[in-house]
C-alpha cells in the first residue's frame, strides 16, 4: 500500500518526472525520491531540534475581491455507493463551502487538526526542517467560520485537489474567488487525499493499491463531484445534507445559483473537471491546471474525455516543466491536450506559466517564499514545486484568468482584453 508519508512528500517535494503516476501526469511508477530516504530516521532528527526556533505563523495573501468571504464544512454521505479503497465502506466525503459574506467572524483554520499533524509530518521532511518548525495546525485564513452569508445568488464553482492534496492547500484562490462573489466548494477524496478529518476527529488517511488504481480513481472523483452536486441541490432546496446535522450559516441554500456551475482542479483534479464536464451538463464551463488529461489510459483516444472533446468552455493552463521529457505542458507538446483542443467545440484557451512548475497553481507558489523568509528552503524543492517565476506575477496571472474566465462564461461578462494581451509569467499558447 502506498504511505501516508510517500503520498505527503509526493504533494511537497517529488520531481514531475519520479511521481508522474501519483499526480496524474502521465505514465511511470511512484519512486522514493532521495531526499526522503530515510523517512522517520530524518523525522525523528528534525524533531530533536525543534526546541531551536519558534515555529513559523503561517500568513496568506488578502483576497482582492469586494466581499468577505465566510467557510463551512460538510460531512456528506452516499449511502447507495461503497466506497472503491475500503471494503463494507460507503463512500463519505468533507467539503468546504467558501462564500461571499455580509460580515467577517472568527477567522477559519487553515488545516483541520489532525490534517495538519499529519500534513506537517511530511512537510519537515520535504523542506528539511524540524517538525513543529511550522504552525500549521495554528494557521488560519482570510475566511470567516459560519460568517453571515451575503444576501443575493452567487454562481457555484467545485475545485478539486490534485492527487493526495488535502483540499486546504488551494485557500489561496478559492478565497479569492469567493471575494469576487462565487460560491466555492472544495471536495476532499476520501482515501486517496493524505488525510481527511471527518467530524468527531475521525482521521482517514490514504489508503491505495500498490498500482492499478488510475481509472478508479478517475472514475470516483467525477463520481465524488457528481455526488457533490447533488447534496447542494438539496442544500438550495432548504435541506441541511450535512450527516450530523450542524449549524450552517442561515441562508447558505438561498445564495447558490445552480443554474450557473463550473469545476476546476489542479493536476488530477483539472482530470477531474474534464472528466464531469463529460458526462454532467450542469458544469457549464471547467479549469484543467497542469493535469495531463490521459492519465491512466496508454492511448489518448481511449480516455473519453479527451475522445469527446467538450462543446463548453474550457482553458487549459500548464507549465514549464510537465510536459513530455520535461518539457512545457501545452496542446502542442502534450498528446492529450492535443486530442482534446483538436475535438473541443467550445471556447478554449491554452496558457503557460513557462518559468513555472506543477505546484505554482496552489498555495505552495506563496508559502514557499514565505519560508524563505524565516529558513533556507532546499533548491530541489523549489525547482520541483515554483519553479523560477516571480511569486508575485503568478499570484497576479492566476487571480487574473480563473476569475476572469468564470465571469466570462458564468456570468457572461466577456474579458476580450484579458485573452489578448498576456502577463507577466504567462504565455498564450495559439
């Protein structure tokens, strides 16, 4: 079985090319990178000096949006599907709703407790620091818990994490884009994600087949997301889906517009995207950020998202260094990106952050540099993870495009300018 830990550092530190498999780019089995050899040997080193520094506080950018933005969980449970990874299990699922606020509140965690134990187990390892050197149990956002919701209808968008990502680690953007009034919803994949912290503190760490376990996982995400809808279809009815029954903000239901839906994702979670866009016409427009769409499938034309093509909006944006050989990921480099663009009969658009890498698209492009700040991070991780691009002009290229493209094609307020004339970091790919 795959480890929590190997699944912890492939999220953190792997080079693209050792841990294709496990992030859903591309062929190849999940090797040990180097820098973690050793596993709790180098933990239980780091943790010897913890007593050394205080531990670093965790500090986000501000949404640039006009609304505050409120957060509530979810606990949702299908009982007419068992769950694929564990046996006389049903599937269960936590999901964050991120939504534009009348007022602010107590500022929500970043991390559930036990997601960040755990998570911050693998982080010591990846940035080669003591554990505790970083608060992420303490850290917290720039969302309000149970916030008073913002009176009016807000489009729906669901973001998928990449493979093993806990769904925390996009807070960076799906808080900006509920500052700029979508209601955002991010869905952990129970099992497959490194951990999920259920209510009551029940911790379900990752648990997979050595190998073989691609196309259930493709097809459990789209079904996890599928399900999602779902329950916020009941939640806009005026039924509480949560399993315990919590408190949820008054009026969470009555501001979803779910006649205006998209999904994006970041590695397997783009697959994701464009996998329910395939088989669900209420996503009306979807994000893929750097996930090669064939993953799981030795021929593109045998994935049927990429055979189909899709008839709605879509943009792909990659990087750099995830494409084939190293090189960048884009329609033309990429096979089935290629396959994709060529049978695609909606808008699309192909951008690439070039001095990027897979992990520019999360909060990694912003805690990396704050590290810097506070301790020496390994080259290796930051060449693996951000790549050369300024932090700041990425920040701006994706707090420009994704809101850019929702409004476009949610809100049909069109961006002609924005697709014209591309940033700094960015290139358009024609």
């Amino acid at each position: 079985m795959l480890t929590r830990r190997l699944l912890l550092t492939a999220t953190l530190l792997a080079p693209a090319a050792r841990t294709a498999q496990a992030l859903g780019l591309g062929g190849g089995a999940v090797e040990l990178p180097a820098p973690w050899a050793g596993g709790s040997a180098a933990v239980t080193r780091a943790a010897g000096a913890r007593h050394l520094r205080k531990a670093v506080q965790l500090r986000f950018p501000r949404p640039t949006g006009r609304f505050p933005v409120g957060t509530t969980e979810l606990h949702l449970v299908d009982h007419r599907r068992r769950d694929p990874w564990v046996a006389g299990r049903v599937r269960e699922l936590m999901v964050s709703v991120w939504y534009p606020a009348g007022s602010g509140g107590e500022r929500a965690a970043y991390l559930p407790q036990g997601t960040a134990e755990v998570y911050g187990e693998g982080a010591a390892v990846a940035l080669q620091q003591p554990v505790g050197s970083v608060d992420w149990a303490g850290a917290r956002t720039h969302a309000g818990l149970l916030a008073p919701v913002r009176r009016g209808r807000f489009p729906v968008v669901v973001f998928s994490p990449g493979f093993g990502v806990p769904r925390g680690l996009a807070t960076v953007m799906v808080t900006e884009l509920a500052s700029r009034g979508y209601v955002v919803v991010t869905v952990d994949h129970t099992f497959e994600a490194a951990a999920v912290e259920f209510p009551g503190g029940r911790l379900e760490v990752q648990t997979l087949p050595d190998d073989g376990y691609a196309l259930t996982a493709r097809a459990t995400r789209a079904a996890d997301v599928r399900f999602v809808l779902d329950e916020l279809t009941k939640l806009a009815a005026g039924t509480n889906p949560d399993a315990e029954q919590r408190r949820l903000p008054d009026g969470l239901g009555q501001i979803l517009d779910l006649r205006h839906i998209g999904a994006f994702g970041h590695s397997a979670g783009g697959i994701t995207a464009a996998d329910v866009m395939d088989v669900d016409r209420r996503v009306h427009a979807g994000i893929d950020l750097d996930g090669t769409l064939a993953y799981g499938y030795s021929d593109p034309s045998q994935c049927p998202a990429v055979a189909h093509g899709t008839d709605r909006p879509f943009l792909l944006f990659g990087t750099g260094g995830t494409g084939p050989n190293g090189g960048p990921q884009n329609h033309h480099t990429e096979p089935s990106w290629r396959m994709f663009w060529a049978n695609s009969t909606g808008w699309h658009r192909d951008l690439n952050l070039p001095n990027g890498r897979h992990y520019s698209f999360i909060d990694h492009q912003a805690l990396i540099p704050w590290f810097q700040r506070f301790f020496p991070v390994p080259p290796e991780l930051i060449a693996n993870t951000i790549g050369s691009a300024d932090p700041e002009a990425v920040l701006l290229a994706l707090r420009t495009y994704i809101p850019a493209f929702f409004d476009q094609h949610l809100r049909q307020r069109p961006q002609y300018g924005v697709w014209s004339h591309p940033l700094p970091e960015t290139t358009n790919i024609r």
